[in-house]
C-alpha cells in the first residue's frame, strides 16, 4: 500500500474501533473496505450458532462529479432482518469457507466473486461478500485479512459486553438499545403509513399497496417457583436451571428472535411476525417443551408468559409494563400459562390506563 494512503486507512480503522453497536459495526467494516478495494457495492451476511442466517446489509457506493467537477458520494443501504437468502452459487463456496475456514474466490462472467469469513471467537459469524475486476493480490488480500482481524477482536469484545455473563443471552443493556432501534423504526413506518394514505397520488397507491413490516412482540418469561427451587437445591442447581432455560429458548423459539436475560430467573423474548396467531403458537410451544423437559435434580418445573405488541405509540418502558402486567395475570390465574396483553384487554381483565386527567393537587 502506498504510504499516501496509510493515513487514511489509519482514519477508518479509528472509526471502525469506535463503534459501540454490533449493527453500526457491520456497516463501519463495509464503509472502510469498500473505497480501499476499489469495489462499488458488497454484501455481508449474519449467521447465528447453528449457522443459520439472520440477515443481510447490502451496501453501495458511487463516487461522481458534478458540473463543477466536484466529487460527491453517495451510499445505499439495504437491510434484510429474519429473510436472508443466499443464492446457490454462493451458498456452495460458503460451504467450502465452513471447511477449510480460510476465504474461497470464483470467477463470474467479467469478474471475481470473493468471499471472507467473519469471526467472533472461533465460530464464523458471517461472510464479507464482493465483486472485483480482477483477484486480490496478495498485498490486498493481506490487508483485508488484517482489518478483518481487527473486526474479530473488536466484535468479540463488543460481544461479550452485550451478553449475560451466565446464560450467554443478550443482557439487559442490549435490550435497552434494541427496544431504541425497534420503536424508533416503528414511528417512522406509522408516519410513513400515515403520509401514504393522506397522499391521493400514483406514488402514494405504490407505498400504500408495497408489503408491510412485520409486527413485533415483546414476550416476558419468569420461572414458575424459582425462589423455591433456590431455597431447596441451592444456587448452583439455580444457576444451571437458568443456563437450560436459556438453552432450550434458543432451541424452541426462532433464529431471528432476540433473547434477553431480563434479570433474576425473568427473561424476555422478542420477535417479528406478520402472524398475530404465530406468536402465540410459538411462545405455548416454549412453555410446552420446558414443562415436558426433566432437569436432573431438579426434576420438571414450569415458566409463564406474557406478551404484548410492540407500538410506536408508547415507550419501550410501556411496553415492558404491559407484557408484566400480562406476566402477573399468568401467575395468578395458577402458573404455567402463556397469555396476551390483547386479549386481557378485550376480556376487560385489564384496563389502558388514561392519561389526561391528572390532579397534580
């Protein structure tokens, strides 16, 4: 590399080790490879433990001059959460790179198709996809190796700091900026929805007819006589009943859904479906499979659910308190039961509260 350019990439690597954001760091590692491999667009995919993918960001960027002869940048950004696809050619050097763990290359027509793996420990976490004129030299290829290296460290720092030390699940930290990302998304579409509709426009018709974003839900979990078990066979015992909890929500519920250690033995589950019916059906088939599963010493035990529909308008902190409320209603209708804030509602169990009428005196 020229020493022209050091300074540069110098500048990216610091803006790249200063993310505190899984999501942003994906984006930043985009951001500095793009413009140093002289490649206009790449892809980079997100797979979880069992390999599975979650998500893919396709990043674009074009570099023009205007009359002035000016230079000016332009980024594109699409992002894909739950819907991931991988086309068969790709998914074949995929599988290579899960074998040998090193990068595969293969020409495509007029060009080159690499693709890196992304690391986080020692699992592959992902796969740095791109197009090129010609293979890397060596010379790139190692540059490419060592910014990845330094994504590794980085990613597995900020990794573990967005996990529960225990049960490995996504801590209380990592829900808070979640639920931020969620509800601020959740807004934009209500008032993109609603600026449809008002818009008696060819346009307008076209946002209003194109698919809906799915709805999340917030699930809350608790174990049904945790305390009693504690008090009986002590806090080991408690702890590994927390790790199988933790393990069978990974096994049962989706691999797109976001699993949190809410704290103590509470744990909080959130997905995206266009199906009302679906999350109820997948949260009574986790209450299911825990109450059928026997725990060494401890024998079988149960949990209860409740949950409610993310809504762009109430806060995150409402939001958790309805799927409490429904929680508690779980409890006191006699344990081991999955409930819905809705329906709660429409049962006249509980009520919305009423803001408007406060008496500050």
């Amino acid at each position: 590399m020229p020493h022209s350019q050091l300074p540069g990439l110098l500048k990216r690597l610091a803006s790249l080790t200063a993310v505190r954001d899984t999501e942003l760091l994906e984006l930043s590692l985009l951001r500095t490879l793009l413009p140093m491999l002289g490649v206009s667009n790449c892809l980079l995919y997100r797979v979880n433990e069992r390999h599975e993918f979650l998500r893919a960001i396709q990043f674009g960027r074009e570099v023009s001059a205007d009359g002035k002869s000016r230079t000016q940048l332009s980024e594109s950004i699409e992002d894909s959460s739950n819907t991931a696809t991988v086309p068969d050619p790709l998914q074949a050097m995929i599988e290579t790179i899960r074998e040998t763990l090193q990068p595969a290359f293969q020409s495509t027509g007029d060009s080159i198709t690499h693709v890196y793996p992304l690391f986080s420990k020692h699992a592959i976490t992902g796969y740095l996809v791109f197009e090129s004129a010609h293979k890397l030299d060596e010379s790139e290829d190692l540059l490419v190796r060592g910014i990845l290296s330094v994504y590794r460290n980085f990613a597995t720092l900020l990794d573990e700091s967005q996990r529960d030390k225990l049960t490995g699940l996504l801590n209380r930290h990592s829900l808070d900026q979640s639920l931020d990302k969620i509800m601020i998304s959740l807004s934009a579409a209500e008032t993109a929805k609603a600026n449809a509709q008002a818009a008696d426009t060819p346009e307008g018709e076209e946002k209003r007819n194109q698919k809906q974003p799915p709805t999340y839900w917030l699930a809350m979990i608790d174990i049904d006589h945790f305390k009693r078990i504690n008090d009986t066979f002590g806090h080991t015992i408690g702890d590994e009943v927390l790790l199988l909890i933790a393990r069978l929500m990974q096994q049962t519920l989706r691999n797109g859904d976001l699993l949190y250690r809410y704290g103590g033995e509470e744990f909080i589950a959130i997905s995206a479906t266009h199906d009302a019916a679906a999350i109820h059906q997948q949260l009574e088939r986790l209450r299911q499979t825990i109450e059928t599963s026997n725990f060494s010493q401890v024998g079988r035990f149960t949990v209860s659910i409740g949950y409610a529909r993310l809504d762009g308008h109430y806060s995150a902190r409402e939001i958790i308190s309805r799927a409490d409320q429904t929680l508690y209603e779980a409890k006191r209708a006699g344990r081991n039961k999955v409930l819905s804030h809705a329906a709660l509602l429409a049962a006249g169990v509980l009520k919305e509260p009423t803001y408007g009428s406060i008496e500050l005196f």
